[in-house]
C-alpha cells in the first residue's frame, strides 16, 4: 500500500470482511450492520471508530513520495524519477502521459494537485520558487489573481530570487500601465508587501494545515477524511476520554446515535415484535425512554445529580444529554469520572433490559442503583486511583 495503488475490487472485499467481523464476530449468523461503514471509518474525535479507510490510508501512504520528492535533494531514486520522467520545476516531475510501464510513478504523481494545494511555500533563498506561477504568498497564485498584470509582464517565468532586491520588487512590463491597472498593480503590491526578504535557507515545502508546517501520513489521512465526510458535530470526545472499557465506549456511540438495538430500532428494520419497556411496564420501548425517561432508569439518574447537587431537567436526545452532563463536575480529574457517569448508566441498564428479555430475571432498583456505583468505582479503580479508594469517599468527590 505504501508504492502500489490498491484496486476498488480489493478494497471493497477487505472492507466485507472487516464489516462482517465488527457487527457478527466469528458467528455463522448474519448481524445487523448498525451503523454506516463511512462512519465507523471516521475519527473517535469525529463520531467513529477509527477503522482505517484503506482508500485514503493507500493515497497518504502515496502521497509521502511526493513530499519525500521535495525533501530527499540527492537520493538516488529521485535522480533516476527524473532522468526518465523530466523535471517541471523544482516541486514535482513533469506530467506523466504514457500509459505502458509507468504505471506506479503516474498514480503517484496524479496526487501532487492535491498534495500542493494543501501545502504551503516557505520561500528561503528564492531560487526555486517562481513568482508568478507558484503560491508563495499565502493568498493564491499570482498569475490566477492578477491575469492581466501577468499578460503584460516580461518575466513570467522568473524566480523570487530574480524579482526581489533590498529596494523592492522588479516587476517588469512591455509597456506603461493603464490607469485601470494601476489599481491592480496596488492591489498586488500590497498583496505581497509582508515579503520579509530573502534568506540564507533553501526553499521548502510545509504542510498547509498546522501551524508547525509539518508533514505526516497520519496527518493527511486525518485532513483526506474530512474531507470526504465533513464534520461531525456530537459529544464523541466525551465518550472516548471517560475511563469506562473500550467496548463500552462503543456501545455509549450506539447509543449517542440511536442505533441501539432496542424494540423500536428492530422495528425500523422491519422486524415483527411487540414493543414494551421491560424496566417500567408503562411505555414503548425507544432509545429516548429506555435510557433516559423510563422511571427506572431516571431514578438512576437522579442518584448522581443529588450527590452533585445539581439541578437537572432531562433532554429530549442522548446526544444532547451527553454534551450537557460534561459541563458539570469539579476538578480536571473528577471531570473525568464524571463523564463516565452516562456510559455506566447505559450499560448496566442495557444489560438489566437483556437480562429480563433472554432470563427472566428482575433486579430491584436499588440492586441497580448499586450495580452502576460498584462497576463506575470499579472502573476508575482500574485505571488511576490509588489502593486504598473507598467507594463512600468516591461518591462523595462527584
């Protein structure tokens, strides 16, 4: 994947099996794909799984070639690229138009557009970057912002280090400027104006998104899926920073998006069934009321925000409940238990509905009410409190 691109047709069968292994395991039975593969592709910081997306994994992978292009000045693979390829400037070879045996540079090459306009100029000595026709200045190519300045101009091709003096720029015409483009030859200068000047080190290319400039696989493989799918705007760091098991934390996601396998979910799908809540008896079984208006269940709720004092009026979303309980809390690491809060809820509630479902089996409310405080003690036990934690003294720090 790091030389060769990977066929569609290969992407789409590994993608099958990583599919099929997420939602059904080494079960025979078929599952329920419960959420888009796009999404399970995304970020943790943008509502997904993190699984890699193998296409965009395989152009970053790629891509790094070019940007090694501009860096490895005397390597010797570089050396032969352009001995058979040609150079068109200093940033890339020329475009590769035959179509037998060149197969692997082509692809390759095909990327540099995309790899360009996400980069930025850092201008040095000046000798390799042109003035009209490179992006130096932050805001655009020249020639593409000023055409007509450009038509008239005698050194189109010119470098920064030809135009550029302590005195100012050169820019030289055919001809006297027109009044009308006069204005445009303002405009330009004080486009360009901030130029501190030439220096002593060599033009470089930077990655266009961060403020160090620096370039990484993983960083174009996280700007190549926003861009495919945008943002998604939700509580997901909430739930990826608690201190709650992985496989809780995707469960938590479930049911953030209302994917969660309850009765009125199975029905969408098309599936026969009775919905009831099994916890109160009194209502149908939604995402919304199973985990968060069922009297049950908010009674589990209500537990932790007198302990916290807090005044409480339940949203009308999962996710919206989410983004509110994270702004309570105290000190940086009771905010940490804090948000952990939600997931425990939800999971231990979840497996009390499946345990009256495929059992038979009730728990009292305040047999659930104690399941949620022992497994959230034990929980951030795990993970970084001390020996001697008392389940009392926790409570109390919520």
């Amino acid at each position: 994947m790091s030389l060769f691109p990977i066929p569609s047709s290969i992407v789409k069968v590994l993608d099958a099996l990583r599919r099929n292994f997420l939602w059904q395991g080494n079960k025979i039975e078929k599952g329920f794909n419960l959420v888009k593969w796009p999404v399970v592709q995304q970020s943790k910081e943008n509502g997904g799984l993190g699984v890699r997306n193998l296409k965009v994994h395989n152009m970053s992978l790629l891509s790094k070639w070019l940007w090694r292009y501009n860096q490895e000045k005397q390597a010797l693979w570089k050396e032969i690229i352009n001995h058979k390829y040609g150079q068109e400037d200093f940033w890339c070879t020329s475009e590769v138009n035959e179509t037998y045996g060149v197969g692997v540079w082509r692809t390759i090459r095909n990327l540099w557009e995309s790899l360009k306009n996400n980069s930025k100029i850092v201008v040095g000595r000046g000798d390799k970057t042109k003035f009209w026709l490179d992006d130096w200045c932050g805001n655009g190519i020249l020639r593409d912002l000023f055409p007509i300045l450009f038509s008239i101009c005698t050194n189109t091709n010119s470098k920064i280090e030809e135009m550029w003096s302590p005195q100012g720029w050169n820019i030289i015409f055919r001809r006297l400027l027109n009044d009308w483009e006069i204005d445009g030859m303002v405009e330009c200068l004080g486009l360009i104006g901030g130029f501190p000047g030439t220096t002593l080190e060599p033009d470089r290319l930077a990655w266009g998104h961060h403020k160090d400039g620096v370039f990484s696989v993983n960083r174009l493989y996280n700007w190549g899926l926003k861009r495919c799918a945008g943002r998604s705007i939700g509580p997901w760091n909430t739930i990826w920073k608690s201190v709650a098991p992985a496989k809780v934390k995707c469960f938590t996601c479930l049911v953030a998006r209302k994917k969660c396998l309850t009765h009125e979910a199975m029905q969408k799908r098309g599936i026969n069934i009775v919905s009831r809540c099994l916890l109160c008896k009194e209502a149908l079984e939604t995402n919304k009321h199973l985990f968060m208006h069922c009297k049950v269940t908010a009674q589990v709720w209500a537990l932790f925000t007198s302990i916290a004092n807090e005044y409480w009026t339940m949203p009308e979303h999962t996710s919206d409940l989410l983004s509110c309980w994270i702004k309570r809390g105290g000190s940086k690491s009771q905010k940490r238990w804090w948000r952990t809060v939600p997931a425990c809820i939800w999971w231990i509630i979840w497996k009390e509905r499946n345990q009256r479902i495929f059992e038979g089996k009730e728990c009292t409310i305040q047999k659930i009410k104690w399941k949620v405080i022992t497994t959230l003690g034990f929980w951030c036990k795990e993970q970084d409190i001390e020996e001697e934690f008392q389940l009392v003294d926790f409570i109390g720090s919520l």
